[in-house]
C-alpha cells in the first residue's frame, strides 16, 4: 500500500521511520511546503532500510499522493504565546482548507489518518471539508486518544510489574485535559485491574489512581518542558494505526471519528474503541461506563462541540 504524510516535521518523520521499521506501506511519501526538509527526512529514513524493510520512502508533493490508501495529516500550525485554543483551530481550520482538498484531488479514495493538534478538533474540520468530496466520516479519523491509552497501560503495567502488552485500557473522549481513563473496564488479562493488583499485592489505592490518572493527563506537558515536543509514542501510534488499516485486521483501535451521538451529545469528534479495517472505521462500541466516568465524558464531549462550533471553517 502506498502511504502519504503530509507535515514532515518530528511528528510526521517519526511515523515514516516507524512504519518503515515495521515495515508498513510499500511505498510512503512524505510532502511538506518546506520541501527541502521533507528531501532530508525521506533520504534520512531511507538509509535505515537495509536493516529494516525495503520500503520506497521520496519526498514529493500533493499530486504524488496518487493511489494513496492512507494519507497521515500531522500539518497544522503551532500555538503562539497568548494564543487561544479557538484562535489556533481556526488557523489550522485555514490550513486544512488548503491540504485536504490538495489530498483528495490526487487520492480521492484514500483514508485519511489526522494527527495534527488539537486532533478531535482538527479531525471534525477534516471531515466537514471531506465530506464536500464526498468522503464519509468512517474514512476520516484522528490518532484521538491511541497516545494516551498507551499511556495508561503502560502506567498500569509498571504498578502491576507485568507486560503492557497485557493490559487492555482505554481513554475516552478528549486528546486533552478533560480526557477520561475507563477505569472501571481495565482489565489485566480476564481480571479487572483492581482484582489483578490484589492478586499480585500491589492494591490500588485512590492515591495510586490518581497518580496514574495525573500522569497520564500530564505526560505531554512534562515532555514539552523536557525536549519542546513530544513525537515518538504518537509516531509509533499512527504506524500501528496505518498498519491495521493497510492489513484489514479489524483491530478494536481507540481513536477519534466525527460520532453521530455520545452521552446525548450530537456530532461531535472524540475518541471511543473503534474497528478499523481496509475501509477506515467499521464498526464503534460504547463501553460500559460506572456513573462518574459517564458524566466525564458528557463534559468531555460537550467541551469538543463547543470548541469545534467556534469555528468558522
């Protein structure tokens, strides 16, 4: 499958390397209007080949984005000091207007794949622009919450001291602060986490939670202050996305999608567990929800609309 990334930046190279190291996409485009910078990051990528997976990785530009089957947006502006978030969307509201056209008129077909931030945001605007091609919501998803859902494994692992790769739990709703940890549906193997940590006398206490949920809403910020950015978890994040797309693996993927309703709240982008396969979205699943976590993801979904309605796009 060819893949294109439109933003070669931290974010945007990091995917390209990570599925070149996984080796998805048999051919990946990188395009970005600093054309030299998407020229270095390809030839950069490229000499990790012989020890990876052989890959056609070139820089290029919108028209060679044809026959892409997933095109990665990770474009956008950043926010300026005192810029509000609504003034920042409406920004990259006017550079997704430019982009997404650019990108449907080459690959009219393909699935688009929105990283940029605020991403449950930026991929509402996405999908109200796609949709005047044609392109239905399922084919427009945002990396949401895949980030912090990894996040919040592998906090857990580390307290319970076994393998992430046998917790399974999810973070609902908003990319961001108001973003909610589906405590009471984490499991580790068939046991609930709770159940877990007592089998392996590590109890989770409320002070314990909340140090998980603390750092899982506060990891960007204390990576921001360390090194300026963050790229790699969500680098990795989108080349498992691309790959589950590009294997039809139908893999339950917690991501963003424009959802029709969620906690009485209509139309709106935020991530929930969803089934992703060749054609993007298939199928999306409302978890079970204690009361506390439901009425945290009606404000989360409310906070969305409200950010998402403030802007003109």
């Amino acid at each position: 499958m060819k893949i294109g990334i439109v933003g070669a930046g931290q974010v945007g190279a990091t995917a390209a390397y990570a599925m070149t190291m996984r080796g998805v996409g048999s051919e990946i485009v990188l395009v970005d209007r600093n054309a030299d910078l998407a020229v270095a990051q390809a030839r950069d990528i490229l000499d990790a080949t012989p020890w990876s997976h052989p890959v056609r990785l070139r820089a290029g530009e919108a028209p060679d984005l044809d026959g892409a089957g997933i095109v990665v947006l990770t474009a956008g502006a950043a926010q300026k000091p005192g810029e509000s978030r609504l003034d920042l969307l409406s920004r990259n509201a006017e550079i997704f207007a430019e982009i997404v056209p650019g990108v449907l008129t080459a690959a009219p077909d393909t699935i688009l794949l929105v990283a940029s931030n605020p991403v449950d945001a930026t991929t509402q605007i996405a999908t109200v622009i796609a949709a005047r091609r044609g392109v239905p919501p399922h084919r427009v998803i945002g990396s949401g919450t895949i980030l912090d859902s990894a996040r919040f494994r592998t906090l857990l692992a580390a307290h319970l001291e076994i393998s992430p790769a046998y917790i399974d739990a999810r973070v609902l709703g908003e990319h961001g602060d108001s973003a909610v940890l589906h405590w009471s549906g984490a499991t580790a193997g068939d046991l609930s986490v709770a159940d877990a940590a007592s089998q392996m006398g590590r109890a989770l206490t409320e002070a314990e939670r909340s140090r998980i949920d603390t750092s899982v809403r506060r990891a960007a910020y204390a990576i921001i202050q360390g090194k300026g950015a963050s790229w790699f978890g969500i680098g990795a994040g989108l080349a498992r996305m691309a790959q589950v797309i590009q294997g039809d693996e139908r893999a339950l993927i917690t991501c963003s999608m424009l959802t029709p309703e969620c906690q009485g709240v209509r139309d709106v982008a935020l991530s929930l567990p969803r089934v992703l396969g060749m054609g993007g979205v298939a199928a999306t699943f409302v978890p079970n929800l204690d009361a506390g976590e439901a009425a945290a993801l009606k404000r989360s979904a409310e906070i969305l609309k409200q950010a998402a309605e403030g802007v003109r796009i």
